[in-house]
C-alpha cells in the first residue's frame, strides 16, 4: 500500500489486486466471507432455498423467505477487515529496528483469547535474525516461530499473541495490538517452536490427560485433567534416560511435519514384552457415548498386532473400546462395542494409514450416536475399511482398565514410543483435533489477521561531513535515494529559512536507513548550523522499502554548530597477542582519515633509548568511533617477537603522533603528541595457552612398528606457543613411549588393540578438543591343518582346530587385530553389544571349506575351533572394563550384529570360559568369523529395561488380543466364505462368526480439513444475522396488523 499528501493527511490507497504489501493472514482458520455469484438465490442455492419455502406453510412463508435472505445478506455485508494503515503504531524502546509492519486482528468469536497462536504469511519476506512480534501495550515482544526460512528471510510465521480482546463486529478491525518490528543488523534470531505452540489447547472434557513429562525417577505420570486417572508404569525401566528399550527418553515426543524434537519434556518407550501403562477404571472412563481419545505414537514396522490405547481385554465380553495397530500391514485399527460382545453391536474399522513406520503420528478417534471417526496426523481417514460396521448406540460400560502401549488384558505390547494421551467425554471437532496436531490453542470462532503496510518514513536526524555534505539519518530502510526529487530537501540556517544552500545531489549511506546530500558550500553558515527539511510532492520521492512515501516534515531536524575543536588521543592500549592497538580519542575521529606514517610506536624508557616501530603502509583502522583498533599484524616487530607476539615491554611502551595523524568528522586534526615520551600504554594483552594439538590424528600399525606424533601449542588467537609437553599413551599396555616429554615423541606398537596418545600442560589436554588414536594389529599366521588338527598363533592370541576326523587337511588364517568394530565386515557397528560393551581386540578366524563342512556335520560337539585371546590388564583398567564381565562375541553377517558366546548359546558355541588370573578369554566354536575381546562398564546405576518376544497373535483386521486367550469350549461352525479384502476372517475363540464379504473402498485421499468446516463454528459478523433478521420479523409483524 503506497500513500499519496493531501493537505499532509495520508490517504491510503488500497490496490485490491496487491496481496503483497497487505498479505492476508492464513491462519488455517476461516476467512472473512466475500459476496460472489454464487451466493445469489440462483443455481443450488436457489433450489436449496424453494426446498426451504416448501417446508413451510401459509403466512409465515413470505416470512421466511426474509429470514434466509436476511442471513445471507448479513454474512456478505459483514465487516471486510480493511487495515487501518494510517495509524503509527509504535512501541517503546524499539528505535534500533529501523522497520516495522502492523498486524490487524479481528476477532469476533465472543470471547478474549491468551496465548493464541496466530499464522500470517509474509509473501515479501522479511530478514529472520532481526524480526520481533511486539506487543504495542506492553511494548514486550511475544514468542515467535519462523517457519520457512529461506535465503535469510522469513516467509511464514507464527506467533504467540498473549491478549486478543474481543472485537466489535461494527468496528471493522478490533485492535492493533502487535507490530512486527525488523532491520537492526546486531540483532540475533529469537525464532522459537517450544516457546510459539503449547500442550495446553483450551478445549473442556477432559477426564484423561497425560502430559507424560514427569521423567527420570518416576513410576507414573499424572493425570492433569483434574480426575485423578494417573497412569502407573508397569514393568518398564523408571531410572535414568534414554534406554533404548524402555521408560523415560529425556526428550518429548510428537512432532509437526516431520520435526523430529519439538518440545522441552518427556516421552515413554515401550519394550514390546510386558511394558504397559495402567491408568484404572474410575467411573470417569466409562464413557457412554461421545468420546475422543487421542495421543502421539510412533514405532517401527511389527510382525504382530500392538495395543496403543485401549479398554478391552480380549476374547471375553468385557469389550468398550480399543485403538491398535493392524497385524499385518500395522494401520491404524479401531473397535468398539455396545454389549461388550463381537461381532454383534460391534464395528471394526481399519484405516489406510500404516502407523508404525518408525515416525510419530498423531492418532485419535471420535464417537457418538453409533458414528465412528478416525484421525490421523489431524487430519479423518474417510477410506476406512468397515470390517464390521453393526449398530452401536452407546459404549459398554466395561469393568477393563484403560491401559496404553497394550490391550487391558495386558497383551499384545507396543514395541514403540508414546506420549501426550487424552480421552474426552465429547467428541472434538476436526478443527479441534487438528489444533492438537500442530500443537495450538483452539477458539471455535478462529480470528482473522492482516498484514499492514509499512509505516512511512521520516527524518529521524542529521549530522554534517563536511563543508559540502549532509548524512540524513531515516527512521527505516529506505529505497534507493539516489533515484529520488533533489528538490525535496531544503537546507537552510537554522532560525533563517529564507538562507538556503542548494541540494544537488542525494546519494545512499553506509547503510540503508542513511541518506547523503550534496550540498552547497556552507562554510560560511552561522554558528547556529543548518536545518535540513523535506516536503512531499511530486514523483522521483523517496520511499521505505514497503513502498511508503517519505512524509513532509514541517520543522525539519537540525545539524549542530561546526565544530572547530581538534581532537585528543586520551589513552592506547596495547594488545601483544592479537597484535593490535586501540586509540581511546575524546570525541568521534574519521578511521579513513588514519595516516599511518603520522604514528610511531616506541619500545623505550626515554624519546632517546629504545627501537621506533613506523607502521606499515598497509595498516589499517577499524570505522568510526571514540575509539578505533589499528591492525599491526603487517608491521615487523621481528626484532623483538618472542612468544608470537608483540614483546614490547608493559613498562616503556609509548606512542608518538603528529597534528596530521587523524581528523574527526568535522575534518579537524589531531592534537599532536610530540613532547617527552609521548602517551604511555595503559595496558598489556599476552596471549594464554589455549589449546594443544597433536599430529597425526589416527594411525594403524603392526606388532613392532613406530609412528612419531608432534603437539603444537596455540594461544587463544590461534599463535603457536613454547610450553613444555607431558605425554600419555591410554590403554598403557599397547605400545609404548620412548619419552614423556618433549615436543616430538614416538611410540612403538607392542600389543594389539587400540590406545590414545595425548600430550598435556597443566589443565590443558590435547585431547579435550581432539582424540588421537592408534590401532595396532599383529601380522596374519597361516598354518596347514594337518591330521584334523593345527595350532596358529597371533600376536598374543592362539587358534586351535581340533577334529575328530583325523583325515581332514586344509588350512587355517589366524589374524589378531587391535579394532574388531571397525574391520571391513562389521564396519563400525555395535549392534548387539548394548550401551554398556566395549571390544577391546579380536581376531579374525578362517578355515578351509572341508573343515568348514566338517564342523558343521559333526554335532556331537567334539570337534571345534578353540579360541583363545590373551588381554593385559592395563587393556580393561584403562577403558574401566570389569574383568568378570569379559566374554567373546562373534559377527554374524547375516543379522549384522555381534553375538556373546556362551556354551550352548548359540548352538555353534560349545564351551566357553575366562582365566583373570592368566588374563586370558577362550571359546570352543564350529563357525568361524571376525571374534572380539568385549566386557562391560560397571552401571552407572541407570538400571536397563526388559525385553521379550510379544504376546497375543491375531490375523486379518480382528482384535489380536482375542486369539491370545486360553481356547474356552469351541462350538464347530462352518467356515466362513471368503473375504471380498483377500485377509483371511477368523472369529475369536469360543465365537460364531458368519462374516459378511467386504468391499475393498478406494485409497483414502489425505486433505486438510476445509475452510467451510471452521465456518459452521460462527462466521465474524455472525450474531448480525440474527439482528437483521430479528428486525425484518419487527417489519413483517407491523405490516401484517396494518393488514
């Protein structure tokens, strides 16, 4: 929105096809109505209309005809919200953002909202590190989100607005409450999710919520619904967090568009074998009729069934409600009952959304009046397939316990993440259910919002250059000045007008809120100084970068009297280790104006003792100020470097000026500093140790072979320093070093395994910052098998291959190496160590096909490969590995996991055993593969959760919980015909079950829920519906008496 002058008012004109400068606020809520064709009695909605005339008898037609066309015409006449961008919004204590834009809320939903998370579009974009959402009666900015971020600029925004009073329909736009305030470059992004969104979504019924925030040390998590349903964990871990089997994560859970952690708070994992959460069966879960439940799930694809949310044990009639995962394909399923009975008053519905897919979705479901619906990620799953859709016209009232991550039973246990659960004794609306989705408040009756435009600029101050030159300083980012009337700006002696000195030019300044005159020469002017004006009118104005017009400024701002005082350098300090100086003067000099053959630096006790320093001609000072820094990395100081700094002597460092070292603005020189010694440093900055690095960063050596590692010290501005090095080598009993100190030592290989080289100064280590670590490996041992046996030897490890058939040749490849985890086959991985396993070596174990084969067929156990590892004790004091716990464990390609070797288990081991006396692990084994040395580090009391296989079963769509019940007495039925959905229809134990073939629907087609649904909650303007129509009822009344 651009504005034209008229007798100095602004007068907005409003471009109705620009949705650039006034973006309309979208806010996934509804939009204010506009009056088309199509809302004419005309087309369908004129039939809907004569259908409305039919329904009704005799005088009162005419009646109601008014009626409906009274409605109509209030929702188009109701208030369109047009900005009212002729207002000057503004906060205090903002000036240092040059721009800012109002936000126009309507709201007219009858009531006040706080915290309501507002979205608004910024089609332009706006820069994200310096955007501010202020609160103009508070003049405090509110928590904002920026959701797309691109190339610097913020094009879709969120913001928390904390008050939003009630509007007044008739008032077009209610309040102007918040102003984006942008264009300070020294700001930083306070871009926000957790502090924008909530948890909490003002919306009633409540009788179940779970937050499930509460954490390590907890056994359950509070219900804060105000009913008192706690939830209490059972079976599942409760110290410590993030166990990768069970209990509290450390993390919230739930996530918008794919946001992986979206919330500070906590979330429950589920182990798949008996963890579950119980929240009983107060009379405030048994819920008749008109329920939603609702939660956060997320898990990996499962091979059977898993309860989520239920209240229903399987194959008994005790049966209310259960939301769960599908067995085959893991979509979300949905069961309910009015008898507790199936397939009887029952439905079963499936949607066709797989929600195990390792990805967290919100999922929830409504029912009323014998209508089911379910959501997922916010949005109903129309596509459902109806397994079983019989009549149910209120819930069973069951005497089963609510219970979450299983059935009530408990089976069929979640292997997966849930968090943030819900029941309601209502049922939400599509529009609520969302909100909850993307974690926002809901308001039946959402307000709307503009973006205004840009408020004009104006002439905040200005300050003279030179005798020729004038810099403007603007209230915000203009335009490209240069382009703009020079005939707009008058400059005049201040307190005589009629003395002007002509603008010839305008140029842009440093930076965009600046403006540069060229002016006549106004050497001459008074002592008042200048004052500088602008008139609008014509074209070729200057203009903000929102495209508003400079305003006509009737006083004008001054520039001060002429300065004709030189200025004084009042101090210097001198920073060693950054090699700079920094020149304190008592007024603002021009940095460009350094002259740096005018600056001596002197190393001496007296003007006549010491080494003079001239700076070097590339020297250069930092922008203007009462202080400037001058960069002397280019002068030579070489004479006297020690340290890799400046060594100039605290004591007797001096600097010496002349009268044409540097002006200030007003172009006057320098006092000079001649006399004596000239000015005294004040201050001496050495540089620290910092940090200490040591090359090479990762080495692999053999059995007897050496690498020579170097450290190098580093102050904090990245100079090298002289220190002395103390060296380490962890584990000890690797290699070994042939010094302790010095800059440069080696280190020999004598053991395999793996060590860190590290050197130290005081409290500082080289590995705090960066980890140096040596893999030694012994060399390959090759040895015939011969008459079934053979002995091969490895560094200190030893293979033994021992068969009963005496007849069998071949040959066996032996290799001890220092880093099993990181040979070419297991690549890395630990999977199936834990958290806790640590492999300290391995070997590596290959044998001839026949005695491969030989193994394999001889299951009485005698023959095998023996095993042996030998470790020294420095290997598992230094990783603090407790010695009992050391076993091996064998790479199992197939599964790409490690496996721990104990007798029987698996079958392929057939004795196994430690000597910590010997410090030595062997097993006896009929497969060969990559083998590691591991044990366990002591617990740090966290504790681990449990694991196990599922229980339960089930196929088809069916409630898996009922085929895993003991089998009562089962009456023989005939079979069932084929499902039309191809999945096999089995009946719960001890249950005659005629299935009906079912159609297979089309694929659900996912959509946002439409803007029309948000308007049955009440358009803005709603209540003058009733207004004009009660008035017309008023009319029709009078008319008919005169009848």
């Amino acid at each position: 929105m651009k504005y034209r002058h008229n007798t100095g008012q602004n007068q907005p004109i409003v471009n109705t096809t620009d949705d650039t400068s006034d973006a309309l606020l979208r806010a996934r809520t509804l939009t204010p109505p506009v009056c088309t064709a199509a809302d004419s009695p005309t087309a369908n909605s004129g039939r809907g209309m004569m259908n409305a005339r039919r329904s009704i008898n005799g005088r009162w037609r005419s009646m109601a005809i008014l009626i409906v066309f009274a409605a109509m015409l209030a929702v188009c006449i109701s208030p369109v919200c047009i900005a009212a961008d002729s207002q000057n919004l503004q906060a205090a204590g903002w000036d240092s953002w040059s721009s800012n834009r109002p936000i126009h809320i309507n709201n007219t939903g009858g009531s006040a909202l706080t915290n309501y998370q507002i979205n608004i579009s910024l089609p332009d974009g706006i820069n994200e590190t310096s955007l501010r959402v202020v609160n103009v009666s508070s003049s405090a900015s509110v928590p904002h989100w920026c959701e797309n971020v691109t190339g610097g600029n913020c094009y879709e925004l969120w913001f928390n607005a904390t008050d939003i009073p009630e509007g007044d329909p008739a008032g077009g736009w209610c309040n102007d409450t918040y102003v984006i305030y942008y264009g300070n470059d020294s700001a930083s992004s306070t871009s926000d999710y957790n502090a924008t969104f909530t948890k909490s979504y003002n919306t009633s019924g409540l009788v179940l919520e779970l937050h499930i925030d509460e954490g390590s040390g907890h056994s359950q998590t509070n219900d804060t619904s105000g009913e008192g349903n706690n939830g209490t964990l059972t079976n599942m871990n409760t110290t410590g967090n993030g166990n990768a089997t069970s209990g509290w994560q450390g993390v919230d859970g739930g996530q918008w568009d794919n946001r992986s952690v979206v919330f500070a708070g906590d979330q429950l994992r589920f182990d798949g074998g008996d963890d579950h959460v119980n929240c009983g069966n107060d009379a405030s879960l048994n819920i008749a009729d008109a329920i939603t439940v609702a939660g956060w799930v997320k898990g990996n694809t499962q091979a059977d069934s898993r309860g989520l949310i239920s209240k229903m044990s399987g194959g008994v009639n005790t049966r209310s409600w259960s939301i769960y995962s599908e067995s085959t394909s893991n979509k979300l399923t949905m069961i309910l009952s009015q008898y507790g009975t199936y397939p009887a008053n029952c439905k079963l519905y499936t949607t066709s959304i797989s929600v195990l897919d390792g990805t967290w979705h919100h999922i929830s479901f409504t029912f009323t009046s014998n209508t089911l619906k379910i959501y997922v990620d916010g949005v109903e799953d129309t596509g459902v397939t109806k397994t079983t859709d019989n009549t149910v016209s209120s819930l069973y009232s069951s005497s089963d316990d609510v219970c979450i991550g299983a059935f009530s039973n408990p089976s069929n246990y979640l292997n997966g993440d849930i968090d943030e659960v819900r029941i309601y004794n209502r049922t939400l609306s599509g529009d609520e259910i969302y909100r909850q989705y993307i974690r926002s408040k809901y308001a039946a009756n959402a307000p709307t919002a503009v973006l205004g435009a840009a408020e004009a600029p104006t002439l905040s101050s200005a300050a003279r250059d030179t005798d020729t030159q004038i810099t403007v300083t603007m209230s915000e980012d203009v335009a490209d000045p240069a382009a703009a009337n020079t005939g707009g700006f008058t400059v005049a002696e201040t307190g005589d007008p009629g003395t002007a000195y002509t603008v010839s030019a305008i140029a842009a300044g440093a930076s965009a809120d600046l403006v540069v005159l060229t002016v006549a020469d106004m050497s001459a002017s008074g002592a008042a100084g200048v004052t500088v004006t602008y008139t609008a009118g014509g074209e070729g104005l200057i203009e903000d970068t929102a495209g508003n017009l400079l305003e006509t400024d009737a006083t004008g701002v001054a520039v001060a009297a002429w300065d004709t005082a030189a200025p004084t350098l009042d101090s210097w300090t001198l920073n060693i280790g950054a090699k700079t100086a920094t020149l304190t003067f008592n007024e603002t000099v021009n940095a460009s104006t350094l002259n740096v053959t005018a600056v001596t630096i002197q190393n001496a006790a007296t003007a006549t003792g010491g080494h003079n320093y001239t700076l070097a001609d590339s020297t250069t000072a930092s922008s203007n100020g009462a202080s400037i820094v001058i960069d002397l990395s280019a002068t030579d100081f070489s004479a006297i470097i020690a340290d890799s700094g400046l060594a100039v002597n605290k004591e007797t460092s001096w600097i010496t000026i002349t009268a044409a070292a540097i002006d200030d603005l007003a172009g006057n020189d320098v006092t000079a500093i001649t006399n004596g010694n000239g000015l005294q440093a004040t201050t001496y900055t050495a540089g620290t140790l910092y940090r200490i690095n040591v090359t090479p960063t990762l080495e692999s050596l053999n059995i007897s072979e050496y690498q020579e590692f170097t450290a190098t010290a580093k102050d904090q501005y990245g100079h090298n320093k002289s220190v002395t090095f103390t060296w380490y080598t962890n584990p000890s009993g690797v290699g070994t070093l042939n010094a302790t100190t010095g800059s440069v030592v080696n280190f020999t290989a004598r053991h395999a395994g793996r060590t860190e080289i590290y050197a130290v100064n005081g409290s500082v280590s080289s590995n705090a910052t960066d980890e140096v670590w040596v893999t030694v490996n012994a060399t390959t041992n090759t040895t015939t098998v011969s008459g079934g046996n053979a002995t091969a030897t490895s560094g200190d490890s030893t293979a033994i291959v021992n068969l009963t058939n005496t007849t069998v040749t071949g040959m066996i490849n032996f290799t001890e190496m220092g880093d099993p985890v990181n040979s070419s086959e297991a690549n890395g991985s630990t999977t199936g160590l834990g958290t806790d396993v640590e492999l300290i070596k391995g070997v590596d174990v290959n044998v001839s096909t026949n005695i491969t084969r030989t193994l394999a067929n001889d299951t009485s156990g005698n023959s095998y490969v023996h095993i042996r590892i030998d470790y020294n004790q420095s290997q598992i004091d230094g990783r603090g590995i407790d010695e009992n716990t050391l076993y091996i464990y064998k790479w199992v390609t197939s599964s790409s996991s490690w496996v721990k070797l104990v007798e029987g288990s698996p079958s392929y081991c057939v004795a196994n055993g430690r000597n910590t006396t010997a410090n030595y692990v062997y097993a006896n084994v009929t497969e060969c593969s990559i083998l590691g040395l591991g044990g366990s580090v002591p617990s740090d009391g966290n504790g681990g959760g449990s694991t196990g296989g599922s229980t339960g079963g089930g196929s088809g769509t069916y409630p898996p919980g009922w085929f895993g019940t003991p089998t009562p007495t089962v009456t023989a039925t005939k079979a069932p015909a084929a499902s039309a959905t191809g999945t096999a229809t089995v009946a719960p134990p001890g249950e005659r079950v005629t299935p009906t073939p079912t159609k297979r629907p089309d694929a659900a087609k996912t959509t946002t829920p439409a803007a029309t649904e948000t308007a049955k909650n009440g358009a803005p303007g709603f209540t003058a519906v009733f207004v004009i129509a009660g008035m017309l009822a008023v009319a029709y009344a009078m008319m008919r008496r005169r009848r």
